[in-house]
C-alpha cells in the first residue's frame, strides 16, 4: 500500500447536502477509508454504479496529490448493498500534472469475509490548471426546453421491480423523446436524454459528475427491455470544471448482443462545454 499523506478531508462529513454526505469517507489508516453506503442511492436490485464510483473517487480524491479526477475505470465485481464497506486505495505513480491510483470497495460477507465489489484505476490532476484552448467538432444535444421535458412526477409511473429510492435525490427532466418507454410505448432507438441536477440543489462539479454519467434510466428501456441492467465496467473522463446550472446529458446505445450492451454518455453544462464523456459495458435485462 502506498505511503502517501492523506488529507485532513477524510475526516467525517459534516456535508449538509445528500452527495456530499453518502459519499464521505473516514480514514481509518494510511490508504483505508471506512464508507457507508446510503440505501437512497439504490436503483432496483443494488447501489448505483455512478454512485459508487463518485465514493471511490472521493477516496482516490484524498489519497492522491492532486485534486481532481481525469479519468477513472471501474470494474464492478459483484453487485453493493447499502452498509459498511471499506475503500482500499493505493498510489501507481505520481508526477509533476498527474497521479495515479487504484481503489477497491469491499463489504462483508454473513460469514464475515471481505467481498470486493468494484475495483478502480484513475488518474489525477488539477483542472484549474488546465490550457483554455478547446478544438472540437462535439455539439450539445438537442433537446426540448428543461420546462418542457418529464420529471419523476410528470405523467405515469412506470413499472419496473424493486427500489427507486435513487430517483428521490436527482431532479432528471427526461427529453419528450425519449419517454416512450415508460408509457408502454418505447422508441427502440437506444436513446436517453436528460436535464440533470440534484434534488437538494447541490452544484456540479467534478466529483459529482462521476455520478452523472450513471445517474439516467438506462438506454434499454427505450429498447424495449425493462429491469435490471447491471454494469460491467464503466470509464469516465472529467474533461473540465462544470458551471453552475443544469447539466444536459446524452446517452446512446448502437450495439446490443450476447446480452450485452454499450452506453456512451456526454455531459454538457449549462455553458455549452463537454464536461465529462463515458463509457459502459453493461448487461442486458433478461425481460
């Protein structure tokens, strides 16, 4: 395990919103953290992945010299239930504008054994200092107005098994079009869009948008499939600070086969900057 100095930040939160609380993380030794994941961030049969991955990289945050995440792969292993778990970080390498670290989660067992859920590996560095110049050809999604789109409470609820504890604490505005699915009705194009925030009114940053690019229904229900779709590995890259105001988020879904499928997202905020991209393997729902 590394040697590095961990922060005074790791002491317990004293977080008034709900993200900063659930994702606080307590230091128990050098490269340990004690965590406790919250049951209002579970989404059917488990914890949210973005979720997850926000409380690893708050660790991976306080272990490593620099500040923020770049880019952070998650293999997640076996599926987390909310309660005690226990973040093990350690450092790769570090140098002058990047450090790299690992991290893994893991939760006890009835008989008391250690089960890791999730393994990352994630690079580290400070996006203040990053150069202003930005050449792309990337636009940000079209969508409806955010006064014009569906929250939670617009319209029916749909039928899908299980917790949807997770959707108390985001305020999502899905886009007209890729509603479908929750009337019955699905597009069959692989499509999400979505205003994002969350519910308490907490700003965005680049923590917080680990849990963005997980944080939408998934592509499969506008396939025609509904469940559970759990994923298999996940990797971000926070590409600049977001500001203040509603994110707009897009997720498309070209290939499902073998029971699997992709999911890349973007994430624009509300000064027309890509902020963070992603991408997932995850599994089908067998419905």
């Amino acid at each position: 395990m590394s040697t590095s100095t961990e922060t005074n930040a790791a002491a317990p939160s004293v977080a008034t919103n709900e993200f900063d609380r659930d994702t606080a993380v307590t230091l128990r030794e050098p490269g340990v953290y004690d965590a406790d994941l919250s049951a209002g961030w579970t989404i059917i049969h488990a914890v949210n992945g973005g979720y997850l991955l926000a409380l690893l990289g708050r660790a991976l945050g306080h272990h490593l010299p620099h500040p923020d995440p770049f880019t952070i792969s998650a293999h997640y292993l076996t599926p987390s239930v909310p309660g005690p778990a226990v973040i093990r970080t350690e450092t790769v390498r570090t140098g002058r504008t990047l450090s790299t670290g690992q991290a893994s989660l893991f939760q006890y067992a009835e008989d008391g054994t250690e089960v890791e859920r999730i393994r990352v590996l994630a690079s580290y560095g400070d996006l203040d200092a990053l150069p202003d110049d930005v050449r792309t050809s990337a636009t940000p999604p079209a969508m409806a107005p955010i006064e014009n789109c569906f929250g939670a409470s617009d319209g029916p609820t749909p039928q899908i098994p299980g917790s949807s504890a997770i959707t108390e604490r985001l305020d999502i505005r899905l886009d007209p079009a890729c509603v479908g699915w929750a009337i019955g009705a699905p597009s069959g194009k692989g499509e999400m869009r979505a205003w994002f925030g969350l519910a308490d009114g907490r700003a965005p940053d680049a923590l917080s948008l680990l849990l963005t690019v997980d944080a939408l229904p998934p592509t499969s229900f506008e396939l025609g499939l509904k469940g559970w779709t759990p994923t298999v590995e996940l990797t971000a890259h926070v590409r600049c600070r977001p500001a203040p105001g509603p994110l707009r988020v897009s997720i498309t879904t070209r290939n499902l086969a073998g029971g699997f499928l992709e999911e890349d997202a973007e994430v624009w905020d509300s000064a027309d900057r890509l902020v963070a991209q992603s991408r997932q393997l995850a599994r089908a729902p067998r419905g």
